[in-house]
C-alpha cells in the first residue's frame, strides 16, 4: 500500500485516549515548539524577547510566566512519554542507524522510547565519517555492487553512492513490505554487513542485527536551525545529501525509514531539509530531536511508517506538522 503523507491539524483531540493530563502537556507544545528555537538539551527550553511582548517589565513578565507555563507541559510530557507511545510498535521490529555526529543521548532515548512502545530492537548500525565522505565514494560503490543480496537490484538511472548503499542494505535489513519474511537470507545480510564493516563503512557488534520492519536513521545537526542556515562547508551539505539519498534508497526497499536529527538538520541543505524538499519521498522526517517531543514524534512516526503514512515533524520551518497523532488506545467495553 503506497504511502500517504499526513500531519493534518487536529491531532491534540486523540490525546483523550491515553488521558487528558498528557493532551494537555502535548497541546501546549504543539505551540512552543515554534515560539523560538530550542536553547538546550532540557526539551523545548522557550526563549522569549520583550519586544515580542510589549517591551519593559511587562513583557519581561509575561515572559516568564510563558516559560513556566512551557517547563511544565514538557515536564508532565516526559512523564507522560511511555504512555503516549504504548503499543505503537506492538512486537514491530525495529533498527536503528546512527550518523556519526549523531548525539549518544538523542540515540539511547529514542530507541528505549521505541521499546516503550512494543518495538523489539533488531541492532543498531553506526555509519562512519568514511560512509559519508566524498572520498570514499568509489570503494562503496565498488564493495555494494560485489556484495548485493541474491535478487536485489541497483538503480541503474541514479548511481549514487547513497542511493546504491541504500539499496543494499535496504535488502539486507528489512522485511518485505509486502510479506512477513526478511528480504535476504542470514548468508547474504553476513556478507553485505561484514564487507561494509571491514572496509571501514560501518560499524556494528556481532551477533546483534537482525532483519527489521522499520529503521530509524539518527543524525545530528545544530540545536538552532537558524545558527545552521550560516554553514557553507561543502563536505557537510555533500554528507547530506548522501545520507537523504540512503534514507529515501532504504525506504524504496523496506517502506517504512523515519529519518530524524536536531533542527539544524532541516536547515539549508542538511539532510532533513533535502527528503523535505522532494514532493515523492515517503521518509517521514523529525526534528528537534533533542527534545522529548522529538523523540515521540519518530516513534509515532515510525508506527505511521509502518501504517503507511508519512510526514514531516516538529519545529523547524519546513516541517509540515508538529507531531504524529498518538496511536488510538482501544475502547472499552460497554
């Protein structure tokens, strides 16, 4: 079933189903998250100015009686964030793939927050700087077309490092969208993974990966998508633009890839901004990732993947939703 994209207004109302305490933490962030960018790693920290408010002592005020108002919605979201994921991914195994700048933190709670919702983890692969790096472009290139699982097969209009990567490990780690077995036997997932991980591509610990219904890509990114937007550095925007390439490349195999990372991400050509710019991707994208509205939103997310959805979240300015509506909790009898 093709994808659809979503992120319609109106998800707040669905916070009745896992109580009105947590809508009401949700709802108040639904707003915050756009009032200014995040200042740190304490979720949606709200910088306010006086000018936005009248100037003097009175905006000062009501400044600060915003803020309060904000520390405690997401002080009752992070207690409320095991409730509001519960049984998204019901038994759905899931994998996540870490950029190398990718923060350790926004990496751990994520894929615990994703056990909270039932996901079992199939492993966790890093990507290194050699992946993601023009230099090594032609070795990848060489090793994925040496290694790819027996019935794959490579873009022949788009040879791109990014995109052929994606296409092999997109058949050696998923399941068929379309079926309920992995899209590689156990051999061929060994081979492409170990070659990877010799040449010095990616790295993984033995044992631990397993075939997955749904990935997440994490990466990194500036906390301020405004302090991003002054980057020029070519090196960066050509990672980018390989890591968007792998995402969309992986998601053509398995279809459902959440890509998520800080809002500097989404900013110019980072790697959010360019799925974000392409009307025919159906990678759900997610910033702010350094808050715990972002690290809800890319399970949500990912559980949409997995319906058949998609969008894009959080507070960036090219994001075209908040947050994904929170799975419906079953009715109760009578």
């Amino acid at each position: 079933m093709p994808k659809k994209k979503t992120g319609a207004p109106g998800w707040v109302a669905s916070g009745l189903a896992w109580g009105i305490a947590g809508g009401i933490a949700l709802g108040a962030l639904v707003l915050a998250p756009s009032m200014a960018p995040i200042a740190d790693n304490s979720f949606n920290q709200i910088e306010g100015s006086s000018s936005e408010n009248g100037g003097g002592a009175k905006g000062a005020k009501a400044n600060e009686e915003s803020q309060r108002q904000v520390n405690s919605a997401n002080a009752l979201l992070a207690n409320s964030s095991t409730a509001i994921v519960q049984g998204a991914l019901d038994q759905r195994p899931f994998m996540i793939i870490r950029t190398p700048d990718a923060d350790p933190e926004d990496v751990e709670v994520t894929g615990w927050l994703a056990k909270q919702a039932g996901g079992v983890a199939s492993g966790q692969i890093t990507l290194t700087d050699k992946f993601l790096s023009s230099d090594g472009a032609d070795e990848l290139r060489s090793i994925i077309a040496t290694t790819l699982p027996a019935g794959a097969q490579l873009s022949v209009n788009n040879q791109e490092p990014g995109v052929h990567a994606g296409e092999s490990l997109g058949a050696a780690l998923m399941f068929d969208p379309k079926g309920d077995q992995p899209l590689a036997t156990v051999e061929d997932r060994t081979v492409v993974l170990q070659a990877l991980r010799d040449a010095g591509f990616i790295e993984y610990a033995d044992g631990t990966i397993t075939p997955a219904q749904g990935i997440i890509i994490v990466t990194g990114g500036a906390a301020d998508e405004e302090e991003a937007k002054g980057t020029k550095d070519e090196s960066n925007a050509y990672s980018a633009t390989v890591l968007a390439d792998f995402a969309r490349a992986l998601d053509s195999k398995g279809d459902a890839v959440v890509l998520a990372g800080r809002r500097g991400a989404a900013a110019n050509n980072g790697s959010l901004a360019v799925i974000r710019a392409d009307e025919k991707s159906r990678v759900s994208t997610v910033d702010s990732l350094d808050s715990e509205t972002g690290r809800i939103s890319t399970v949500l997310a990912l559980a949409e993947q997995i319906g058949g959805g998609s969008g894009a979240y959080g507070s960036a300015s090219n994001a075209n939703a908040d947050m994904p509506a929170p799975k419906p909790a079953p009715r109760r009898a009578g």
